[in-house]
C-alpha cells in the first residue's frame, strides 16, 4: 500500500520507482492542463500531480490529448474551460486548433453535438475533418492543389496542403484530407516517399537535427547522433518525417542521454 511513509520518501528522493518520484517535486510546466500543450506538465500543479500519478508519460515526455482528457474528467479547474456551443472558442474550425471549440457559432454546435471531445478537450484533426464536411464556413478554406499552402510539405505543418504544388497535388490526389483539412504526418509521410523535393530533407543519423531526442521535436531526426540511430533503426518515420511523442517516448526508454 502507498501509504503517507511511501510518498515521503518519494519526496526525499528514496523512493525506489524513479519515475514515479519525479512527480513528487511540484514544478508544474508552463502550459493549459485542459488541453494537450505539447510540453511536459502543466501549469497546475495539483492538477499536475494528479494526473501524472496515473500517466507518468504527461510529465517525463509530453502533456497530450490523453493527459488533458483526463485533467478535463478529474481536475475541477477545467470545468469552466470547456467548448459551449452558445460560447464559441476563437479558433478556425476549419483547421485543428488545439483549443476547445471553433469560432463559428452554428459550426461548433453541429460538430459537438456528434463529438463532445471537440468542445471538452480540443478540436483535433478529426473534428476539423467533420468540419470540412458539415459546415459551410469551411467551403472557402479547402487546399486547392492549384493554390499550394506555405507549409514544408516534408513534415507535418498542420495547414491544408503544402508550398509545391507538384508535390501537393500527387499527395491530395490520393488523400483528400491533406488539402482539404491539415498536411499531418501521414501526409509528410507520402511526401517522403513519393516527392522528390523530399529526399534532402530527410533525418540522417550521422547528421543530428539540434532538437532534443527526449522530447516530441516536430522535426526529422534530434541532437543526439547515437540515440537518433538507435530509435530510427526501429522507426523510420522519426528520421524521415518528424520525431514526434512516438520517437521521443522510445529515446526516454532506450537511450542513456534521456536518463
């Protein structure tokens, strides 16, 4: 039994489950616990603590969309921070906005009614999928392969469609919700294998990206040569595409400069 002895010493520091402990030191992260904040923690530290007791992976790697849900089910602070249909958040509904709720009014009812997490958690992908679908707000907002975006289209840049139009258009051609919604990684994935404009940018092990291998970096590859090379071994997409939660959750598993 975890008594009051047990999480004292994980206060002190002798407590023998490392990872639990680091919970036990209450320095929140700077970010909304209501929502996935793409840091560690949160900026709660109760809510923080909470959370982290059951999910150590929202402190060690990164507060996501699985952490503020359940900040969102047990963390009486987010009660007020939930999507209302008679008070529309600020965002795009056309795109995944990482907030709770879309600016449209008439949009953010019709999406939430058929999925709550759009307006308790965050309006994702999915929701935003919907969006293009049901709402005529979004008729405007598709890609066009005509009229490329000006995101890379060799890592996820979460806009519809990407700066080469070449590019855009073989890629949407086969997956419609990379134009019409967000060029997510599926999307850099395809591009990755299939575009030519691609193959420089892919991570090399030998030539580390600056970004820290312990945690998501949105980019391909991270600053550590040997840990890069073991992680990328197992999971391609980390060097070709972007090393995201994924990449980062295995470095914190298997290499010695995340311990």
């Amino acid at each position: 039994m975890w008594d009051d002895l047990c999480a004292g010493e994980g206060i002190d520091g002798r407590c023998g489950a490392a990872l639990l402990c680091q919970i036990c030191d209450v320095d929140p992260g700077d970010g909304d616990c209501c929502v996935a904040n793409g840091t560690p923690g949160c900026g709660v530290a109760e809510c923080e603590t909470l959370i982290c007791a059951s999910d150590a992976f929202c402190c060690d790697i990164e507060w996501d969309g699985d952490c503020a849900d359940a900040a969102n089910e047990q963390c009486g602070l987010c009660d007020d921070d939930k999507g209302d249909p008679d008070d529309p958040g600020g965002s795009d509904c056309c795109v995944a906005n990482g907030t709770p709720g879309c600016e449209e009014a008439e949009c953010e009812t019709l999406i939430c009614a058929s999925d709550p997490f759009c307006c308790d958690t965050a309006w994702d992908g999915i929701c935003a999928g919907d969006a293009n679908e049901q709402c005529d707000v979004c008729d405007d907002d598709k890609g066009d392969p005509g009229e490329p975006g000006d995101g890379d289209c060799c890592v996820a840049n979460g806009t519809p469609g990407c700066g080469e139009a070449e590019c855009e258009t073989l890629i949407c051609a086969s997956d419609p919700f990379c134009c019409d919604t967000a060029w997510d990684g599926i999307c850099a994935d395809a591009a990755n294998e299939q575009c030519d404009l691609c193959d420089d940018d892919k991570g090399d092990p030998g030539d580390p990206d600056d970004g820290d291998c312990c945690v998501a970096g949105g980019t391909p590859g991270c600053g550590d040569a040997e840990c890069q090379a073991t992680i990328c071994a197992d999971d391609p997409f980390c060097c070709d595409v972007e090393w995201d939660s994924i990449c980062a959750g295995n470095a914190s598993d298997d290499c010695d400069v995340c311990n």
